[in-house]
C-alpha cells in the first residue's frame, strides 16, 4: 500500500512540474518556465503552492 501512495505521489509530482512549466512557458516566455519547473521541483509541494499564489496576482 506504501508503495502505491509513494508512485502516486511521485506522478502527481511529475504532472506538476510539466504543468507548470507549460503554463508558465506560455504566459511568460521559456525561460521564466524553466525557472519556476526548478522551483517546484526543489520544493515541492510548497513551490508549487508558491507558483499558482504568484500566477494568480497577474
């Protein structure tokens, strides 16, 4: 059972980052998508939670 919340988890991590960096290549350019995809990478969750708080004060 671990081991399937430990995958799922990790796909939903995955989806995140290619989700965010699509949705920031297209709003912003590329570059500014590579750094937020690294972001949420390193934090995680949190970079994640950070991103769409900061996507949405645009």
């Amino acid at each position: 059972m671990e081991a399937i919340f430990g995958l799922l988890w990790f796909a939903i991590g995955i989806i995140a980052l290619f989700w965010v960096y699509s949705d920031a290549s297209e709003k912003r350019g590329s570059n500014i998508g590579c750094l937020w995809a690294l972001v949420v990478f390193l934090l995680g969750p949190i970079g994640f939670i950070i991103y769409l708080v900061v996507r949405n004060s645009d």
